[in-house]
C-alpha cells in the first residue's frame, strides 16, 4: 500500500510539474498575445489616420480601408472644394464683368460722372470758349449729340449750332477727348451782355431728348460775358474741327 501511495504520490508530482511547465508556456504566450494585442489599437489607430493623410492621393484606397471613418472627411473636403469651386467661378464672373469694363467693350454714354469736363478761353476766334470733355471711366463712351449749357441761372439753355453735326457719333475711348467750343455772342441783337461766372453742362442721350447722367459743374474763366445769340457746337473729335465754328 505504502509503494502504491509513493508511486502515486510521485506520479501526481510529475503531473504537477508538466501542468506548471505548460502553464508557464502557456503564460509567456499569452503575454505575447497581450502585448500584440495591446499593439493592435495602435496599429489600427495608424490605419485609420493613414488614408486621411493620403487621400488626396488615393480616394479610393482610403474608402477601401475604411469608409465608414473616412466619408465625412472626403464630404468635407467635396464641400471645400466645391466652395472653392464656386468661389473662384464669382472671381471668374467678376473677372468677366471687370474685362466689360475694359476698353474693348461696349461704349457707354459720356455723362459728368465718366468724363472730366474743362472750360477755357482761347485766343481764336475771338469771344469764344473751349469745353473739353475727357474720358475718366475704365469703357468707351458716346458723346452724343451737343452738350447742353446753362449759365448762371438762365431761364433757357444755351442754342445749338446745328451746322456743326460731325459725321459720326463721337466715340472716347478711356483718356480721349472731345471739344464743343461756345460762341459766346452771335449777330448783335442791341441785348446787353450777361455776366456770367458758373457754367453747368449737360449730356444728352441717344435719342437727343433731354439730358442724362450727371451734369458737369464748372467756374467760368474771369469775365467771361455772353450774349443771348450765341451757340455751342457738336461734340467734335478734333479741337480744330470746333474752333472752326
């Protein structure tokens, strides 16, 4: 009985110890899986970070990976770019509204506020001034017809001298020129002379029916006198053409 009990005793030990063995074993494997395990969050986080970085690159890579944490990033970068989109088509349309406002575009009508009007004395012919009206806007415009002046608070505007029609409508382009001269006095009618000290010219439209735009402001050269039969000229696109009247 005693033998039995040794050699069981002695079996149980050795069964004992190869448990402890294996459970060793299996203790450092599992350390190991553990620390892989540990790892994998990790390793994941940087498969998941990875096709953010390089979507711009691959689209289709990062929805492979992961579409479900990469949709709202590729949304959020279609909506960027479609707001980029739609931001450089307001620069494009603005660009093409500012290349209508260029030179090569259509004329507009010369008014006070695109032109810069000047008057002056000149020397001939006699009792006359020179108006010059100077293109100050980014598109050509139409000097029509002949501007229409008031003097000082005269009930009527100033006559046209009908004679002066050029041939064509007089076209500025940006920093051109056009002159209407004023003859201040015309046949002696025994009227006494106006004084005059302001001068306020007025653009006329296409259709020669009333004024348009903002009229010109100006201060007439020192004693400066007009005659109620006097005349202005057509906008001329020459100076010497309207000094000729």
């Amino acid at each position: 009985m005693r033998s039995n009990r040794v050699r069981t005793t002695a079996l149980a030990a050795t069964a004992l110890l190869a448990a402890l063995s294996l459970t060793a074993c299996s203790d450092n494997g599992s350390g190991d899986n553990g620390k892989a395990g540990a790892a994998a969050p990790a390793g994941s986080t940087a498969d998941q970070q990875s096709p953010a970085a390089t979507a711009p690159d691959s689209g289709k890579d990062a929805k492979d990976t992961d579409s479900t944490s990469n949709a709202p990033a590729e949304n959020t970068a279609a909506h960027s770019k479609g707001s980029t989109s739609g931001t450089g088509g307001q620069k494009s349309n603005s660009g093409a509204t500012g290349n209508k406002g260029t030179g090569n575009s259509s004329p507009v009508t010369c008014t006070g506020s695109n032109t810069k009007v000047t008057v002056s004395k000149v020397s001939r012919p006699i009792n006359h001034l020179l108006l010059t009206a100077t293109n100050t806007g980014n598109r050509p415009c139409y000097a029509y017809h002949a501007p229409a002046l008031r003097f000082d608070d005269a009930q009527a505007a100033f006559p046209v001298l009908r004679d002066s029609i050029p041939q064509a409508v007089v076209t500025l382009a940006p920093g051109q020129s056009a002159y209407a001269s004023i003859g201040l006095f015309g046949e002696p009618d025994g009227q006494e002379p106006h004084k005059g000290t302001h001068l306020t010219v007025y653009f006329t439209g296409k259709s020669n029916r009333g004024s348009t735009g903002a009229p010109a402001e100006l201060t007439l050269p020192a004693g400066t006198s007009w005659g109620d039969n006097g005349f202005v000229t057509y906008w001329q696109s020459d100076m010497a053409d309207a000094l000729t009247y």
